[in-house]
C-alpha cells in the first residue's frame, strides 16, 4: 500500500467515525416462537386451583416426562409446585427433542380468559427459545 493511499483510508475511516459513534445498537430480536396453544389435560391437574391467580404474560415451568406412561414425549407446564397439563402429544415431538438437547425454553401465558367458571379453552400458553 502508497503512503497516499494510507493516508485516504485513515481520512475515511476519521471521517465515519462520528457515524459510528452515535449509531444505536440494534435491536434485540424477540424471541423465537415455537408452540402457541392450548393446554391438555387441565381437567387431571391443579389448573382450576390456581387459576385466579395467573395472569397473560406469567413464566411456567416446562418440565419433560420421558417416564410418562401414556407419552413418551411428555411435556409438563408448572406454576409453581402445580401442574397445569401437558403440551398436547400431537405438538410435542419438537419440543421434547429440544429438551432433550438440553435448550432452554421458556414457557409463558400467552393469554387467558378470566371467567368466574373457567373454560377448557381458557389458559393459552406460548413457548420460546431462550
């Protein structure tokens, strides 16, 4: 490389700087999606014990069942010591693959119905990667 040539990269490079310096960092993306739904078996477990005190937008528990006699894929949602049901056993073939990977999801409420009589319908759970 010429001296001239140095030189007008060096005027460049100075003369981007102030750019540089006040560009924004980008945005954190949001976080990847993968299961928007219902829960299954809330008629088994403490959904109706703990349902007035959920909320849209509440982190849960995602725990894996590999003993599970009834699904070998079994996926468990928890709040707190209780269990609310399952991922259904028709959407959670990917998701226990990557559980058993040892990925970190995060389960949250999606949205809720807050009824005086609780609905089946009414917990919506969504599940990202962390």
């Amino acid at each position: 490389m010429r001296r001239s040539e140095f030189i007008q990269k060096i005027a460049m490079s100075l003369f981007s700087l102030p750019f540089i310096l006040n560009a924004k960092p980008p945005a954190t993306p949001a976080p990847l999606e993968l299961y928007s739904g219902y829960l299954a078996g809330i008629n088994y477990y403490s959904l109706k014990d703990v349902y007035h005190f959920l909320s849209a937008g509440q982190q849960l528990r995602i725990l894996r069942e590999p003993e599970n006699a009834y699904d070998k894929l079994a996926i468990a949602i928890w709040f707190n010591e209780y269990k609310l049901g399952y991922i259904a056993k028709k959407d959670n073939q990917v998701l226990s693959k990557l559980l058993d990977g040892h990925y970190e999801l995060i389960a949250e409420i999606a949205s809720m119905k807050k009824d005086k009589f609780m609905p089946p319908s009414a917990v919506k759970i969504r599940v990202t990667r962390k």
